[in-house]
C-alpha cells in the first residue's frame, strides 16, 4: 500500500498498487452504472404486474435521479470528513437492499420508495471514484485510470439488460431483480476483501499561515466549478438523449428494422468504451484535454447531424451510432481531467459531488423536452436537438479552461 509522507501527501504508488486502485474503484463504478438501468429494461413486465403506465414507470427514474442528485452533493462533503471508503461500502449495500426491495414490491408506492433508497446508493460513487483516483493513482496513470473509469460505467450499463432481461424471461421480473441485487451484494463482499487497497485517510482542511482553516464552502467561489457543473449538465442531456430516444428516431427517419436499431445503443457503448481506451492515452497531457473534448463531441456531432439531415441506408445507422460512440469516448478521459484540474487538493470529493450532480439533473431533465419532441415525432427535431447540445457541450469544456484560465491571472 502507498506510504504517506511526512507533509501529508501520499508517496509514488507501484504499477501495482495502482492497478489495484483503479480495478477496484472501476467494479464499483461499474454497479453504479448498472443500478441505473436495471429497471427500464423491464418495464413491460412491471407495466402489467403493477398496473402503471409508461410516465408512471418514468418518474420512477426521475425519482432515481433527483434523489442521486441532492446524495452526490452531500456525499462529497462526507468523502472529504470520513474518508471515501466507508462512504462506498454504504452505497453499494444500499443498491443491493434496493434492488432486492424492487423485487419484493407489492404495489408502485413502495417501487417508488425503493428508488429514493437506490438514488441514494448511487449518489456517492462519483466523490468517492474520483478522490480515491485523484489522491491514490500516480499523476502520470490518471489519463488510464479515467480511461478504465469510463469503460466500467459503459459496461455496467450494458450488463444491467443483459442479465435482468433474460432473467425475467426465464423466470420472472422479481427473479431478475433479485439476480441485479445479488450482484450488487458480491461486488460490496470482493471490495471488502480487498478494502486495504483502498485505505485513505480523510482531507485535512487547508490551513494558512496566518488565518483560520479554509471554510468548506470556500471552493463554491471557483468560477470553474460551476463552469464544469455546466459541463456535466449538457453531457448528461446528450447522454440522456442518446440512450432513451436517439435509436428510435434513427428508425423512424431512415427505416430501420426493429432487430437493428435494437442494436444502435449496444454498439454505441462497445465502441464508446474502445475509444476511452484511446482517450487514456491521449490524456496523458493534461494541457491538451480541452482540445480532446472538442474534437471529440465534435466529430460526434457530425455523425449525429448526417443521421439527422442525411439520406443513410438503414444498414449504415449502427456503424454510424459506433462512430459517434468511439468519439465520444476519446473524450471521456480528457473530459474527467477538466475537473480534476479545477479542484483544489483539500475538497476532492464536494467539487466532484457538486459538479457531477449536473449529470443526475442532465438525466432528470433531458427526457422531458426530447421526449415531447418524440410524442409529436419529431424525429428529425431530436437529431438536431442532439447537435445543438453536443455544440454547447464543446463551447463550455473551452469555457471551463477560459475561466480558470482568468482566476489564476494575477491581479
């Protein structure tokens, strides 16, 4: 394990302590992940047995998503006080305690309390990942260590239909959510096993030398970190677009068969997690990282806007969803960089809880406008919609570096 030093910073980590950091860490964000769609994929199951309808089903996940929020701000806060290894044992076992209580559900209510109980879970992975990379993973690892970040996420949201739909078709709805709980519970008992790799004490709070401790509020004033809670607020929205609507409107715009554009997002997250492997490497400077994001979701804006305006063969829309996918990806190391170099050392964990609940909002808010676009199909609208944010999404990461840029300018 790394020795810490007599001024309190942790000593160069080996290859291997490094390794394990970066596993560990990635198998817990990958439940993360995973927590987020084990239930979308069953809502024709749930619909009958629970007698809701499809936006009763949805607000289950604005639920899941608001509740994750308000947790991942908070929770950075506790990352920074007790350290982020307590904080992650209680995430993953309030994921499994809520995946079980969805399979025990007897009417939509208590479906509804459980996800208040699976938000929560989820809200404290990214203070906890990020302190534990930020702090434990050598400087010139990070770019990898994003990299496996990434690719974990993307699998474990490709892992949660393909256990919980064959599942419920075997046996039951309740099976498959009980089967998404046990994996929950087996990854919180391997993390536990192997929890000294993941020993790190809590932020000291930053003295000066002639004043008080830093108030913990006091990184709220960097310019910066709203600039990259903005950030995460419109890639959660691209995100959010992507996976709920984007293959659908791609079907109705160029007549893809169902088969097909079933696999649409499939092959977005296989090669979005084969261009993060790339974006690891091209992290490795961190002086480039905003020009990485930009070319990036710049490249995949460009697919996404041939799919919206162009004449594309249905055989096409797969690999064109891939394409877009892999360059999304390369900028998804460079993209967690951003952060990482706008965050004072003394408050990992309440910069990273505060700017990654613009994800969980991205999420909560996303559906309603693009799914109104898709009510009154407006298929093409989503395309478009979809360039739109991607351009933002561009001009904010360059803002992010303007604006920090500007606050460390002398007076």
């Amino acid at each position: 394990m790394s020795t810490t030093m007599a001024n309190g910073a942790m000593a160069p980590a080996t290859l291997r302590e490094d390794a394990g950091v970066i596993g560990f860490v990635g198998l817990a964000h990958m439940v993360s992940h995973f927590s987020q769609l084990i239930l979308p994929p069953l809502f024709p199951w749930l619909k009958d047995a629970l007698h809701a309808s499809y936006t009763e089903l949805g607000f289950l996940m604005t639920v899941f998503f608001v509740v994750s929020c308000g947790v991942q701000t908070l929770s950075g806060f506790l990352v920074d006080r007790w350290g982020p290894r307590p904080v992650l044992f209680a995430g993953l076992a309030l994921i499994g305690i809520a995946a079980f209580g969805f399979a025990w559900s007897p009417d939509y209510v208590t479906m509804a309390l459980c996800s208040v109980i699976a938000g929560v879970g989820n809200g404290v992975f990214h203070p906890v990942d990020y302190t534990l990379i930020n702090r434990k993973v050598s400087p010139a690892r990070l770019g990898h260590a994003y990299s496996v970040h990434g690719i974990t996420g993307s699998l474990g949201w490709a892992l949660a239909p393909a256990v919980v739909v064959p599942l419920a078709l075997a046996y039951s709805w309740r099976v498959a959510l009980m089967g998404a709980g046990t994996i929950a519970f087996a990854v919180l008992v391997v993390i536990w096993f192997n929890r000294s790799k993941l020993a790190l004490p809590a932020a000291a709070p930053k003295a000066h030398t002639s004043g008080p401790a830093e108030h913990s509020l006091a990184f709220l004033r960097i310019p910066a970190v709203w600039m990259c809670f903005g950030f995460f607020f419109f890639y959660a929205v691209v995100l959010s677009t992507i996976q709920a609507f984007a293959p659908e409107a791609a079907r109705r715009l160029h007549d893809v068969p169902v088969g097909w554009a079933a696999m649409c997002l499939t092959v977005y997250m296989v090669c979005a997690a084969g261009g993060m492997v790339v974006g690891g490497f091209l992290a490795s400077d961190p002086e480039r990282c905003e020009r990485i994001v930009g070319a990036g979701f710049g490249m995949a804006a460009l697919v996404a806007l041939l799919i919206g305006l162009g004449h594309v063969p249905a055989i096409a829309v797969p690999a064109l969803f891939g394409a877009m996918g892999f360059a999304s990806g390369i900028a998804g190391p460079s993209r967690d960089l951003l952060v990482k170099k706008s965050t004072p050392d003394n408050a990992t964990g309440r910069v990273y809880g505060v700017v990654y609940s613009g994800l969980d909002i991205g999420q909560a808010i996303a559906p309603l406008f693009f799914g109104a676009l898709m009510d009154h199909q407006q298929y093409r609208g989503v395309w478009l919609g979809l360039v739109f944010m991607q351009a933002v999404l561009i001009t904010s990461a360059f803002n992010v570096r303007k604006v920090r840029r500007t606050s460390l300018a002398p007076a």
